[in-house]
C-alpha cells in the first residue's frame, strides 16, 4: 500500500462503508449535514489540533493542505452521514449515550491505530484526549439533530 495515499483509502472505504449500509435517498436528505457537520468540522479541528495546538501531525499524504491530509478532512463526510442515518433510531438516553460512546469510542481507534501505524504523530496529544474529543464531537452533532427534529428521548 501506498502510504502517501492512506488518507483517501481511509476515504475510499468510509464511502463504501456508508453505501452499503445507508439508504441513497438518506444518503441525499443527510448530505448537507455529513458536508458540515463532517467536512467544516474536521477543517476546523484539524486547523487547530495541527497548526494552532499543535497536538499531532500528519506524517504522509498524497495532498496537503497547511499540514493536513485533503484525504482526512474528506474521510469525515461519510461517517458523519452513517452517524445521522442511524441517531433517529434512538428512543432514549440511554442508547443515546451508548451510541455516542460506541461511535467516539470507534473513532478515537481508528486514530489511534493511524499513530501505530506510522501515518500520524501525537506532539502534545493522546488517545484518552482522542477519545474525549470524539465524544464531545458526537454529543453536539446528535444534540444538533434532536434538536433539529425535536426528538424527544424516555
């Protein structure tokens, strides 16, 4: 594997991922928000984690961009979608929490096995702060759609 394009892989796969399991009329309705809520979110966090932080880096990529990976802020979109696809099958606090942990939990992962792997480097970070960032990440993404839908939880 090409490590340059490591990035666009993790990409590749989240797309797949989110294609098979996501409806293409869901995929549609929750464009805009996996776009924002996915895309502008990870430029922002990156901007700050990378060049105002300083917390990690990006050790390879085919394309950056101010020291990050085109490829990362990409591979937030579809993940962000598959997140909002399945949050209105929640119907209480309690599997609304565990929802969220369980996708913070998979991200803080995903991130920390691209630092085993040599693809990212942690300069002033960790993976429990992964994790924590994930999971504040996920609470406002789904506060923001139970709000939007006025979903109520039991």
């Amino acid at each position: 594997m090409t490590t340059n394009l490591v990035w666009l892989y993790l990409f590749t796969v989240l797309t797949a991922a989110m294609i098979l399991i996501v409806p293409p009329d869901r995929i549609k309705e929750f464009l805009s928000f996996g776009l924002i809520g996915g895309g502008l979110t990870a430029i922002i966090l990156q901007v700050f984690g990378v060049n105002i932080l300083e917390a990690w880096k990006f050790n390879t990529a085919l394309i950056f961009i101010n020291g990050i990976p085109l490829g990362i802020l990409l591979a937030w979109i579809p993940p962000t979608i598959i997140f909002g696809h399945f949050t209105y099958r929640i119907n209480s606090f309690i599997s609304a929490g565990l929802y969220i942990i369980g996708f913070a939990l998979l991200t803080a992962v995903i991130t920390y096995g691209s630092v085993l792997l040599g693809y990212r480097s942690y300069l002033n970070w960790n993976p429990y702060l992964d994790f924590l960032l994930a999971f504040i990440t996920h609470l406002g993404l789904a506060y923001y759609l139970f709000y939007q839908q006025r979903l109520r939880l039991t």
